[in-house]
C-alpha cells in the first residue's frame, strides 16, 4: 500500500514523501519511496519495522481510527511526527 507521509520538524519545516507499507500481523515495514522536498528528516530509500504488538516499541506509532490508513509513527521515540495518510 502507498501512504503520503508528512514530517514536520520542531523548526516547524515540512517535508512530504510517498512510501510503501507493507502490513503483517505483528510488524509494518515502510520504506520511503519519493520526498518532494528537501528538508525534513526523512531520507529515500529510508526503511522502519515497526511492531505492532509489542508495547516497548524502538518506534512510537499512534494509530487513528480503527484501520491503519491513518496514523503517525515517532522513528526511534524521536519528538519528530511522521504523519501516514493511506493514497486512495
């Protein structure tokens, strides 16, 4: 699935990127795919495995609603929110 990713640092600078999520029963594995633009913290070709169900987990990650097409992840329990929206 593809997910439009924005990341917004504490100096308040946006940074939008495309990445591809792959859902397992446990884990989610993303890897960015395209970035718009050049500041921000996320990388292409960057990638996280993310845990779904263990609760002292390497990346924090707030899931919206009741799916996973909404959600934002803290990579390494950074202050930094990576914001996942599902591409429809």
């Amino acid at each position: 699935m593809k997910y439009k990713c924005t990341c917004t640092s504490g100096g308040g600078t946006e940074q939008e990127s495309d990445w591809e999520v792959k859902i397992m029963p446990k884990t989610m594995k993303l890897k960015c795919v395209d970035i718009d633009t050049i500041w921000g913290s996320a990388e292409e070709d960057q990638e996280f495995t993310v845990s779904l169900c263990d609760k002292n987990r390497k990346h924090c990650l707030r899931i919206w609603g009741e799916d996973l097409s909404d959600f934002t992840l803290y990579p390494n329990q950074s202050g930094t929110p990576y914001h996942f929206e599902l591409i429809k």
